[in-house]
C-alpha cells in the first residue's frame, strides 16, 4: 500500500485545497490548488476619503453601553447600544428589543453616499424587518428613510411612508446564518445595490438624495430596528456601519467586503472533504457549494478519467494506475 498524504494550504494567502492521494489498485486521485492573496485594501480605515461615520460594533470598541465613532474629524459622537451584546465578530441582537441608536441628522447635506455593513441573520428571524433604517418616524410608521431588508435584499430611499420610496433590489432573500456585506450607493440618480462586494443590481431612477430626508433633519437613526413599530427587530449580528458622502467605486465595495468573504471562503476551503479516496471505483461527489456561501468550482488534469463533475471512468482491466489532479477553486463575493 502506498502512504495517502494530506496538504493544507496556507489559509490566509490561498484559496484553494489540496489532498494528495497515492492508491493501490484503483485510481489515485489528487484535489490540489493554489491562488494569490487578495489586493490589500485601499479603503475601510478611520481616514477613507468621504468618510462620514464608522461604527466597527464590536467588543474592541463597544463600551459602556456606546459605541465610539472611529472616523477622524467625523462631527458624530458615539452612538447608544439598546440591550445587543458585543462580542468580538459583533454586535448579537436578540430580534427582541435590541437596537443600535446612531447619532442625530446623519444624512443632512448628503447628496451622493454609501452606506455599507456586515451582517449575519439569524436562520429563524421573521418578517418585515430592517438591517438598518437612518430617517423619521411617525411613532408608528416611517416618515423619510433609507432602509435596507434582506427579503427581498433591497435598499430604498423614501420622502415620506413606504408609498414614496424608491428602490433597488435584488429581488431575492438574502442568505441566513452566514455574515453578508450589504453595501448602497447613490450616484446622482443611479443606485447600486452590492452583496459581499459584488453589484447585484442598479437603478437608474432614484431622484431623491438622502441630505433630502427631513431636510437634514433625522432623529431616528438606527441599526436593527425598523421605522415601522410593527415590524420586527433585527435578530442576528451586525459590525461594521459605515456611511460615507460619495457612491464608492466597485472596486471599493469589493475591498469593504474583502475580510467578510475571505473568512467565510477559509471556512469553506477547510470544510472540502471527498471522504476515503484510498480506492476510487465509483464517481465523485464534488461540492459545488460552501457552507458560507462560497461558490466551488472543479478542474481536473485528465477529465477522460475523473471529469470536472466527478464522473470515474477507471483504467481498462490490466492497465497502470491512473493519476488525476482535481483543482477546487473557491469564491467568495468579489
């Protein structure tokens, strides 16, 4: 018998997996990769160009019940935590009661922005709800807004109630129970609508600027709650609240969203497992798809023996052991 070894890659520059088996009698297969380190980000520091506020809601800064704004020669102090505790991937709300309440008159003079934020929701939580809602209320309904839900993943601006509001949206629910980076922006009248970095969505129609809300005037400003009293809290976690005064380029949404997806492409990389491949005699079952949201694709070096699906076509009776090389590639986001 040959010895099956396994080599993992190091995780924090590559992409890919690779195990390396050697087989007697069978057919050797080998899953092996390699990829270059994301670009080092040129945004998602204190001093971004256009940076309004920064909340990074998490337990390094989350004290005493604030949250510090981090952003230099920002005019927003810290904002209020309602019951949500911090902990070190986030703020955990409990869909109950848990808010976030960000400082007055957020939007006031802005014309062009970018809001963005990770959040993770959780698999049960129901519907309606907001991620977040920066504008006014009525005490019972929403007065000017800008919102964004995960069902539909959507984002729109509005003057008034839910009757003014203008729209982009996926049109599909955001995923559950994975950390998703959820990013607007607003260019003259075209909103962009981007998840882990990616656009999913443009509208080219939108003719309200959010300095417009209240006449610069909000003073419900919140992460994890909606404007609406019916709907539900946030249940889930959320880190990350950035709101700058210019529509931020693709390449930047992609930076913003570069740790999110290259924890959650880590994950999946480690998870890849094509179980006991010490005697290959029937197809492979590939996975095409990560746990965190990754997208994996297959490549195989000789596909007339194991093909980029996982079909085994076995050496004829008498030949030599094949050896084949599968190459997963994983994806996350941008």
């Amino acid at each position: 018998m040959t010895e099956t070894t396994t080599r993992r890659p190091d995780r924090r520059r590559r992409r890919t997996a690779g195990i390396a088996v050697g087989l007697v009698g069978a057919l050797t297969a080998t899953m092996l990769g390699a990829a270059t380190a994301p670009a080092v980000a040129d945004v998602g520091g204190p001093t971004d160009e256009g940076l309004v506020a920064w909340y990074p809601l998490d337990a390094a800064h989350t004290t005493g019940g604030t949250t510090a704004n981090l952003a230099e020669g920002s005019t927003f102090g810290p904002a209020t935590v309602h019951g949500a505790t911090a902990t070190p991937d986030g703020l955990a709300l409990d869909g109950t009661d848990d808010y976030v309440d960000l400082p007055d008159h957020l939007l006031a003079g802005l014309t062009d922005a970018t809001v963005s934020l990770d959040v993770l929701v959780d698999p049960t939580h129901g519907t309606p709800y907001f991620v977040y809602g920066l504008g006014n209320t009525s005490g019972t309904a929403g007065n000017g807004y800008l919102f964004t839900t995960g069902n539909a993943y959507r984002t729109s601006i509005a003057t008034g109630n839910w009757s003014t509001e203008q729209t982009v949206t996926k049109g599909s629910n955001l995923a559950r129970g994975v950390w998703k980076t959820l990013t607007w922006t607003l260019s003259g009248t075209t909103a962009t609508l981007y998840e882990d970095g990616v656009q999913v969505k443009q509208a080219t129609n939108v003719t309200t600027d959010p300095g417009q809300i209240g006449g610069g005037q909000t003073t419900a400003n919140y992460v994890g709650r909606s404007l609406y009293s019916s709907d539900r809290y946030l249940k889930g976690q959320v880190r990350d609240f950035r709101l700058y005064d210019r529509a931020l380029t693709v390449s930047e949404a992609g930076q913003l969203a570069a740790e999110t997806s290259t924890a959650a492409a880590d994950a999946d990389v480690a998870a890849l497992d094509l179980g006991d491949t010490s005697a290959v005699t029937a197809d492979l079952a590939l996975p095409t798809a990560g746990a965190q949201g990754s997208t994996i694709t297959w490549a195989s070096s000789d596909a007339a023996v194991v093909s980029a699906a996982g079909k085994v076509t076995r050496p004829a009776a008498g030949a030599d052991d094949a050896t084949v090389t599968l190459t997963a590639t994983v994806t996350r986001g941008a």
